[in-house]
C-alpha cells in the first residue's frame, strides 16, 4: 500500500490540477492569453511589469504594449502550472523509492528538461528540444519498465511517471500557445492536456485511497461507463475547439434556436480545419460566422448524446445501494454542467459562468472515474513461484 504521506499528496496534486485548469479557463476566457509574448517569462521578468519603468522598457522592447491587468493572469498560471509540476515530480520520486534506478532516471529527466529552458530562452531551439525530448523519452522507458513490473508499487510509479511526462508535454504547449499566436489546435491541445492530468492525478488519489470493488463484489457497469469517458473526452475537445476559435457566441443568445432559425447557415468544412500554418495571430478568432456556428452547433448536439450516455449511466447506478451516492452525484453535476452551458448562452458568455462551466467539466469527469474505481477491482499480485 501507499504510504500516507504518498496519499496525501495525491490527493493534493489532484486538487491543485483542478484549481490550475479552472484558473487556466479564467485566463483564456479573459483573453490573457498573449498578454506575455514570451516564455517562460513575461517581458523578460520572471513575474511582470509593474513599475512605469519597466513598463516603458517592455513596451520599447517588445511589439506587443504591456496590460498589466491581464500579464499577471498568464504568469500566475505559468507559476501555478510549474507547482503542479513540483508536485507530480514530487509524486514520481516517491513511487519510484524503492525501484532500482527509479529515482536517478527521473532526477536525470527532470534536469534534462529544467536545462532546456535556458537553452531556449537564449533562441538555441535545436539544443533546447534535444534535451526535453531526451528527458521524455527516459521517463517514457520508466513507465514502460512498471508496466511490466509485477509488484504492488508498479501501477503508482506508471501513473506518477505518466503524469509528469504530461506536465512536461503541457508545459510545450503552454510555450506553442503564446509563440504560434493562440493557434487553435494547440489551445484545445492545451485543454485536453490539463484535464488528462487531472484525469491521471485523479485515478491516482482514488486509487492509492482505496476505492476499488471489494474482493466480494460484482458491479456491473465498467464497459458503460468507459464509454461514457470516451464521450465526455470528445465533448471536452469539441469545446475547447469551441473556445479557440471564439465560436462560443456565435448563436448570439438564442437557445436552444441559433441566430433565430433551428439550422442557420454553417460551414463545418471550414469550421473544423484543424492546421492553418504559423504566423496567423488567432487572437478573436479568424473564421467568418457560418464556420463558428457550426462548431456551436456541433457542440450543442454532441451535448444531448453525452448528456443522454450519462444520464443513463447515472439511473443504472443508482438502482444498485452500494453506488446510489455515485450516480447521484454524477446527476447532479451533468444537471450543473448543463445549466451552466445554457447560462452561458443566455447571459452572453459571463466570464465566472463560462470559467465554472470549464470546471463543471472536469467535475463530471472525477465522478466518472470515481464511479469506474468503485466498480473496478484492483489487479492481484501474484507471489513469485518458489
């Protein structure tokens, strides 16, 4: 079993991902995104501009004038971010104490990848991508390694070590944001990446505090609620695809018609081209109206099918005594989430509404998985053969 202090902190790196997303969620919708245009600093600082100083020197240096209303937004996230990534690092050393090699390889990786940010702030792109990509490359051997271990740590050191090679990924996407202009198939990237961490830190905390079925239990459900994962994953991107292109308004603030008719004109080929090339500044979006309703639309009607999926998902489980709390919990979040999402139509996409619909998100999917570490027994170790 995990150590309490290895719990604990599961449970904390879980939390603080959460915080991290929907503090994320306030800076994109406050469209803080480009309001540092490096990385990983802002204007050259490691917080930001606040005297008129330095503001004048910024703003001589750099195209883009200094806010400082919104640079604090994108650099406290940064700082947040590289907390989490303490953490999860934290996490992988203590799942790997007792591992051979375990803890060299990671402190190994983990240097390689603080080593290239230098190297990349100094415009050595080819160095700074040789050593992040050899730090991922011996975390990814170490997981591969634990899977195939058959001892009781194995599952935490491959979850720990997954969870911060997808830090590691998370935090070149950050860079990719603000250096390829808010292009949006990195800024849904960006989103995807933040809730498969929390998704990861999760499953780890519930794990690593037990939840699993008993060893006399039987509990039906597993194949169901795996795929209402998969749902709820494709809802999740489809809205963050929704955001980066500013399509969340494109139906102005009628529900459920759109733009007064059922069906206005879309342009779904044009909606959903996923690369444009480099250099395009995406900031306020560059696709016309038809192309951003039929995202809206595509994320409304997706929408009625995840929200029928776990709906029935939600009814299977509270006819059974041992999970009634679970499907009712995850009721009551899809009806949140759901008011939410309508919320943010109707009152013209409000920033706390749209940032608690982000976290609503993330929400559903701990209760999902909640309800899969319940129903799912825990892999026996066999003992060796003597």
């Amino acid at each position: 079993m995990p150590t309490p202090l290895f719990r604990r902190l599961a449970l904390i790196a879980a939390a603080f991902a959460l915080g991290v997303i929907v503090f994320g969620a306030f800076v994109r919708l406050s469209n803080a995104g480009l309001s540092c245009p490096d990385w990983p600093t802002c204007y050259g600082k490691v917080s930001w501009p606040t005297h008129a100083s330095d503001i004048a020197t910024a703003n001589s240096q750099f195209e883009r004038a200094v806010d400082t209303g919104r640079a604090w937004r994108e650099q406290v996230h940064r700082q947040l971010a590289g907390t989490l990534g303490l953490l999860v690092l934290a996490l992988a050393l203590l799942s790997a104490w007792q591992r051979r090699w375990g803890r060299p390889q990671i402190v190994l990786a983990a240097a390689l990848v603080a080593g290239s940010i230098p190297l990349y702030v100094q415009q050595l792109y080819g160095a700074a991508a040789t050593l992040a990509i050899t730090g991922e490359l011996l975390l990814l051997a170490l997981a591969w390694r634990s899977g195939q271990a058959n001892d009781r740590q194995s599952p935490y050191t491959r979850l720990c070590v997954s969870a911060l090679m997808l830090i590691v990924f998370q935090a070149l996407l950050g860079m990719w944001t603000v250096t390829w202009l808010l292009k949006p198939i990195v800024v849904m990237g960006h989103l995807i990446g933040g809730l498969s961490s929390f998704a990861l830190l999760a499953w780890l905390a519930l794990r690593s505090h037990g939840w699993q079925a008993q060893a006399d239990e039987t509990l039906p459900g597993r194949g169901l609620v795996i795929s209402g994962l998969c749902l709820l994953a494709l809802q999740i991107a489809l809205g963050g695809w929704t955001s980066a292109n500013y399509a969340a308004w494109a139906c102005g603030t009628d529900f459920p018609s759109c733009l007064g008719q059922w069906w206005p004109t879309t342009d779904f080929r044009e909606g959903f081209v996923l690369w444009r090339g480099i250099g395009v500044d995406y900031e306020g979006g560059v696709l016309d109206g038809p192309a951003r309703v039929a995202i809206q639309l595509a994320h409304r009607l997706l929408a009625v099918l995840v929200s029928a999926q776990l709906l029935v998902i939600a009814i299977k489980a509270m006819r059974l005594p041992v999970l009634r709390r679970y499907g009712l919990t995850l009721l009551a979040a899809l009806l949140a989430q759901l008011t939410l999402g309508i919320a943010n139509v109707k009152l013209g996409l409000p920033l706390t509404v749209a940032a608690l619909h982000n976290a609503g998100a993330a929400l559903l999917l701990l209760c999902l998985l909640a309800l899969l570490a319940r129903i799912s027994p825990i892999r026996r170790i066999e003992s060796p053969a003597r």
